[in-house]
C-alpha cells in the first residue's frame, strides 16, 4: 500500500484510508510483518498494527459486507476440526484462565496471541484480526435455490431423498463440513470477482465451491504453504512442467508440496466457468479446475491464471474468483493482472515479440517456440490463436480430449 508507513520508525505516521484492492493487500501484508515482530503493547509497531487493523476492517465492512469468519469463530471452528480442548490453547494464549475468557469474549486477542494462533494453528492473520460480529444468518439463505437433485447425484449429498422437512438439515451437513457454521455459505453467494459472459447461478456456484473445499481438505500434504513464494520463477518453474508426457498430473503434484491445493471438478449447470481461486478457512490457499474445455493450451492458461490470483489477490477466505475465460476482462483489474501474469509466465512477450510464432503461424514455428521455452507444443498454439483471434488455426496442436484423459489414467478424476 503506497505510502502505508515510512519507515520502521515512523510507522503508522502516513497512514491513509484504504481504497483499492491492491492497497488492501499490502496492508495485510503489512499487518503479517508487524505481528510476526511480536511487539510489546503501547510501541510505535504495535500502534501501528492496530491503526492498519482498523483501517483494513473499514474497507472490509465497504467490500466485503458478508464479511469472512470473526477470530472466535475461527479459533471455535479450528478447535473442532482438529478435536482441540480449551487446555490444548495455553500454549498460545498463555494460561486456561485467558484461554476461557476468550472464548467467552470476556478479553481480546493481543498480537502476541494473534502471532501464536497464526503460526500454530495455521490461522489466517486477517481472520485472527477481525473483531466479533454478528453472525451470518441462515434466513438469508434460501435452500430451496441450491442444486439438490444434481448434488444427490454427484454423490455430495449422502441422501436417498431430500423434502421440505429435512433440506436444511442435509445442507447445514453438507456446508459444515468446511465452515464453522452453516450460515458461512452466504459468504460462497457473494457476486464479487465472477467473470462470466452468461449469467451465473450464485448457489450453484456456492455449492460447487464448498465441494472444492471439501475436496481439497481431503488431499494429504506435510507442506504449509508459505506467503510469497509464488512469483513469476515459480510460475515458469510450474509451466516447464508442461513440456512432460504428464505435466499437467506433475504440476497438482508439485503445487501440493508447496501447500496449495487444486481439485478437478465438473462444473455445475448454469455456472460456466473453467477454474477458481480461493482459501480454505484453513488458510490453504486451493484451486478449483472444471476442465470445461478439455485442451491442453486450456489447462495450462486456466491454472496460471488461478495461480496469480492466488498469489496477487486471495489473501482471506471472503477472496473467491470464479472465471470463465471465454470472458474477455474488459475494466476488471484483477482479472486483466492475472491474464497477462499468466501469459507472460507460459511465453514472455519478450521472446515472443522476437519468434516465428508471431508471424508465421505455422505448426513448425509453434514446435520451435516450445522447445526453447521447454514447453507443450499446445501453450504456442493456443497463443497463436488468441494472438490472430482466429480459433479455427492449429486445431491439431491443442491437444483436444487429452487432458480428462490424463487425468482418467492416473485415478484423479
């Protein structure tokens, strides 16, 4: 965030309200560096990590009104999914008597605590911040809109029949999986960073998010994911993956070992998007990819560009981004960011503007590319074609019907 602080010691004297996205993720990057310090009540850091707190909580309540779990809820929530008494939280918060008065919300977490959870229990900072609240209530949801018959069918739903008298019950089972209550599942209806050129079914899409969370918690992985890791290296690192017989099996397997989850899963009807970003209330970041259009040049795009939203954008569990690529970006910052990221990540306009791609369009020039860059022949391709706006060129090339296919052979469909 632009001129958020000066300085170690001046922090906190040039702060400002917050008012784009990109300020908002660099003050939460700020508030992580600030608490990770550990400072002391009444010092300029600890001044200064209260003042961005609030200023963070101002923008959140404008632009995220549904608004993502509070710290007791998150700390409630934790303690249930990993079967943790009030006696196994001493160690992070400092005594059973300060453990029972914060889950009475009789005392507020300090930035020591918050530090502790975080780096703990794997509690996300910007949960961890947020002060309690109302809860989400669950007359806002209507339950009848959700997709039932398809979830039944999908195996999603463990029911033989779904009425009136129990659709509640088997949604509350179905969204509590993941949430720390039911009513969370107002946070999956947000309408905020879905690109589509149709119009979308918002419960669907709720449904069929929960189902990437729920999928992804299930995946086992030893590695935490670290903040920062990804940039442009790791992304080329993941794209040379692409140049394997199995790369897109490789790159799941890669992006696991780094603590980031992605999860293959039919999209719904009426929801018509081809991959999504977001955070378990975890804290892992994970993936969601339909594999709408089962082409090689497709996968690849759809996972670069999920992967710069997870890096540039997706930094709470209030941040989801739905995509159907098909969609150009038109005024959308973030998505506009994330599509030429992702290409520059796949083909670096620098060798690009230099190539026989550019001009000749030939299956010779699209080989030649790929074996410099150490990618598939397909990612070349599909450039090609976006490049000319032409979609009937290099047909052959893009690898059509082949990455389901993949995907089938190694078990992960």
């Amino acid at each position: 965030m632009q001129n958020t602080t000066s300085g170690n010691s001046e922090r906190g004297t040039h702060m400002k309200v917050i008012k784009t996205d990109a300020e908002y993720q660099s003050a939460l990057e700020e508030i992580e560096k600030l608490i990770s310090l550990d400072p002391m009540p009444g010092t300029t850091e600890a001044d200064a990590a209260e003042l961005l707190t609030t200023l963070v909580q101002a923008y959140e309540a404008k632009h995220f009104p549904i608004g993502i779990p509070d710290a007791l809820t998150a700390i409630r929530f934790r303690m249930e999914q990993q079967n943790l008494s009030q006696n196994d939280l001493v160690p992070y918060l400092g005594s059973r008597s300060r453990a029972s008065e914060i889950l009475a919300g009789k005392r507020p977490l300090s930035l020591s605590m918050i530090r502790a959870l975080h780096y703990g229990l794997g509690i996300p900072a910007a949960v961890l911040l947020q002060k309690p609240s109302a809860s989400p209530k669950e007359e806002d949801i209507d339950w009848n809109k959700f997709p039932i018959k398809e979830m039944i069918k999908r195996g999603w739903i463990q029911a033989t029949s779904v009425g009136q008298d129990n659709i509640r019950e088997v949604l509350r089972d179905f969204f509590g999986q993941i949430m720390p209550s039911p009513a969370m599942a107002n946070v999956y209806l947000k309408k905020d960073h879905v690109r589509s050129h149709q119009p979308v079914d918002y419960y669907a899409l709720a449904a069929w998010s929960t189902r990437i969370l729920i999928r992804a918690n299930a995946l086992q992985s030893q590695a935490r994911y670290q903040p920062g890791i990804i940039n442009q290296d790791f992304l080329r690192k993941v794209a040379k993956l692409s140049g394997t017989e199995d790369g897109p099996s490789l790159a799941l397997h890669f992006l696991l070992g780094h603590g980031i989850a992605v999860v293959i899963e039919e999209h719904l009807p009426k929801t018509y998007i081809d991959g999504a970003a977001m955070m378990a209330p975890s804290g892992q970041p994970v993936i969601g990819l339909t594999l709408r259009r089962d082409r090689i040049d497709n996968f690849w795009f759809v996972l670069m560009h999920e992967l710069v939203h997870i890096w540039r954008h997706v930094h709470s569990p209030s941040s989801l981004f739905f995509d159907d690529l098909d969609e150009e970006p038109n005024t959308d910052r973030q998505e506009k960011e994330a599509d030429e990221l992702a290409r520059e990540a796949l083909i670096p306009r620098s060798v690009w503007d230099r190539s026989h791609a550019r001009v000749l369009r030939s299956p010779d020039a699209a080989k030649l590319l790929a074996d410099e860059l150490t990618i598939h022949p397909a990612i070349v391709a599909g450039r090609m074609r976006w490049e000319a706006k032409n979609y009937k060129i290099l047909n052959q090339m893009i690898g059509l019907g082949q990455v389901k296919r993949l995907f089938l052979e190694k078990s992960i469909l």
